[in-house]
C-alpha cells in the first residue's frame, strides 16, 4: 500500500489552468477507474471534487476536470482562482480492496 | 441533512488503547461505505479502514491486527477499536461516508484528535 506519487506543490496565476498529476501502479490508478480527487483548506476536512476518474459531484465548478492514462491520473483547474489555492490529494481503489491516497499537493494561486 | 461527529480522541500513552466514536445523522450508516481516514500534524491524508455495507471490512497494513473497525445499526454509528498504540499513530481522525464501492468520500466529519505519547 505505498501512497500514490504527487508533486509536492504547483503554482499558477489567476485565470490560467494548472494540473497536478497522480501517478500509482496497474494495481491501483491503472487497474480501476475509480480514482477521486479531494480539496483541502487549513484547518478544514477535505472536500470531493472529483470521483470515478472525471464525475464531479453536484456544486462542484466545472473549472474542475480529471483524466487518466495508464497508471496516471490528473486533476486540471481551469480559470485559476484566489480560493482554489488548497491542498489537492488524489485517490484510489485498490486490487485488495483498500484504498490508498496520494501525498498531496500545495496549490499556490500566484 | 448529513452529518457525521466523532468522538473520543484523546491523549493516551504508548501500547495503550482507545476507542473512537462517529455518530452519524441525516442517513444510514449500515448502507453505506463507511471509512475512518487520518492525518498527522502537518501531513497528508492516510487512508485507515473501510467497512462495506455488507460487513466486510479491510485495513491499511499499517494498523492490521491492532484496529478494528465496526457498527452498531440501532445508534447509527461508526467505531475504530485503536490498540497498541504507537506514537506514528498520532493524528486526527476523520470520519467518511462513501455512497457505492468507488464513490469517492461525500461526507466527511469534523475529526477528532488522537495524541499518543508518554
């Protein structure tokens, strides 16, 4: 069960987009589709954004996207804004029925 | 409405033991994916244990053999039975809800904070 591989943090100016990849094995992000993405503001608990690779709950932004490829998935935020700096962590099933999240990554909206 | 509130944390010592509680509220917790998550100061989330709607339950190799997660259906909620604890053990724990196996964790409680330490 080794966590899932993020960069450590990411930047990005107002308006432009930014992706924070997530990279696991075929035991987990490869060998399912069931892969969600989580946002975290200090202090607070984290909330969904993403879930079952590129479903976005009910409230979610659509400025909000995933994707994956192989063993990589990916979260993009489009049209950076002030409150989407947070910490982002990825995670997924896996083939012994756990789950296992990523390290996380620290948005910083420059 | 929704909510999930733990309960329990504490501080404890080394080998010792601790229950924590999650009353939950607005839905039914034998339904659902129920899932204890932690996180240490300053650290990332850490997946901890799952018990399915059906009853099977799965641990992270990390606290196998010393936790054990469980339900009572008549208070409508959820515990993690913590033994042996170790100081790595030191985090708060959050309380999640997923709907269906793949879900993604809607719901979220507030946590609650376990220090072990002498």
């Amino acid at each position: 069960q080794s966590a899932l591989t993020q960069p450590a943090s990411v930047s990005g100016s107002p308006g432009q987009s930014i992706t924070i990849s997530c990279t696991g094995t075929s035991s987990d992000v490869g060998g399912y589709n069931f892969v969600s993405w989580y946002q975290q503001h200090p202090g607070k608990a984290p909330k969904l954004m993403i879930y079952e690779v590129s479903n976005r709950p009910s409230g979610v932004s659509n400025r909000f996207s995933g994707s994956k490829s192989g063993n990589t998935a990916s979260l993009t935020i489009s049209g950076l804004q002030a409150e989407d700096e947070a910490d982002y962590y990825c995670s997924s099933y896996t083939t012994t029925s756990t789950q296992v999240f990523g390290g996380g990554t620290k948005l910083t909206v420059l | 409405e929704v909510q999930l509130v733990e309960s329990g944390g504490g501080l404890v010592q080394p080998g010792g033991s601790l229950r924590l509680s999650c009353a939950a509220s607005g839905f039914t917790v034998s339904s659902n994916y129920m899932s204890w998550v932690r996180q240490a100061p300053g650290k990332g989330l850490e997946w901890v244990s799952v018990i399915y709607s059906g009853g099977n339950t799965y641990y992270a190799d990390s606290v196998q053999g010393r936790f054990t997660i469980s339900r009572d259906n008549s208070k409508n909620t959820l515990y993690l039975q913590m033994y042996s604890l170790r100081a790595e053990d030191t985090a708060v724990y959050y309380c999640a809800r997923e709907v269906a196996y793949g879900s993604g964790i809607d719901y979220w409680g507030q946590g609650t904070l376990v220090t072990v330490s002498s």
